[in-house]
C-alpha cells in the first residue's frame, strides 16, 4: 500500500507536467514508501528545469540506494549470527 507521501509525490509531478501514467508509475508502483518518496520530493524541489529521463534516472538511483542499504544490513544479520557461532562455539 502506497504512503502519504506517495500521494504529495504524485500531485507535484503533476504540477512539474508530467505524463499522468508516469506520474502514477513513478508515486504509486515504485516510490511507495514515506522514505523513497521523500528523496524524490527533495529531489524535484532542488531541480528546476527537469526532463524524463532525468527524473527516471533519479528514481533508479534512489531504489538502487535502498537495495543497496537492505543488502548491508542483511549481511551485517548473518555476520552477527557468525560472529556469535564463533564466540559461543556452538554450545
């Protein structure tokens, strides 16, 4: 289920005038969380003049970020659990 934010981030692609299919895409299907739709909104504040491809890039960017944080923390669970094998021997 898409976030509030979703909702701000689809209106202000609106406003930039943007296909309303993409804008759809973009808010609904894969910045549908308060975090991922923030960093887009900061992203259009700051960018005045912005084409498709720009902000499709930028929304590349910012899921590969988040896949990129899952990963670290994913791995840092399975160091802990080897960590904690290592230390208790396997008691």
């Amino acid at each position: 289920m898409p976030s509030e934010k979703s909702g701000v981030l689809y209106n202000e692609l609106l406003k930039k005038g943007f296909n309303k299919e993409l804008c759809k895409e973009i808010a609904y299907r894969y910045m549908n969380t308060d975090y991922t739709a923030t960093r887009m909104l900061g992203y259009l504040y700051r960018v005045s003049s912005l084409s498709e491809e720009m902000l499709i890039d930028e929304m590349l960017a910012i899921l590969d970020d988040c896949e990129r944080f899952r990963k670290k923390h994913e791995m840092e669970s399975a160091q802990a659990a080897i960590n904690k094998v290592y230390n208790n021997r396997l008691d």
